[in-house]
C-alpha cells in the first residue's frame, strides 16, 4: 500500500489558492487538508494582528487610525478587537 507524502502547511495553501471547486474528487484529501492548513494560518495571523493592535492603542493610535489601516471603519475596529485587547 502506497501513501501520499504529507505535505507542508504553504504546500497546503498553495494549493488552496489554486483551487477550483468545481473540480472536486473528494477521495483525495489534499483539499481538507488544505483547509485545516489555512484555518491554521488563519489563527496565527489572527493572533498576531491582536496583537498589533493591542500594541497600536498602547503607543496612542486611534481606532480611527487603526480601522483605515484594516480597511474598515473605527467602529468595526472596535467592535472586532476592543474586548480581545482589554
């Protein structure tokens, strides 16, 4: 019996970004494999964004300031991460 090689986390997500859904064999689980890489990733990047923006309102920058930066407004800035920096 063969294996498939396991393969890395950007290996994943590489292939996740080229991706087609409409071209879907689901006895190959590369493709969930590449959502749990992703999901992952995901939750990294997550953390680390919090704690940037924790870091951003201890050095005075405003919700204002730090919603442009995400590309949203300071409301939703605060809505996202005001409790998670608290």
């Amino acid at each position: 019996m063969t294996t498939k090689p396991k393969i890395t986390d950007k290996q994943a997500l590489r292939e996740l970004e080229d991706f087609d859904p409409t071209d879907v064999d689901f006895q190959d689980l590369s493709t969930l494999a590449a959502i749990s890489a992703w999901a992952r990733e995901r939750d990294e990047h997550d953390s680390k964004l919090v704690g940037l923006v924790r870091a951003a309102r201890a050095q005075g920058a405003s919700w204002a300031h730090i919603g442009a930066r995400l590309g949203i407004t300071k409301q939703a800035a605060h809505e996202r991460f005001a409790e998670e920096i608290a």
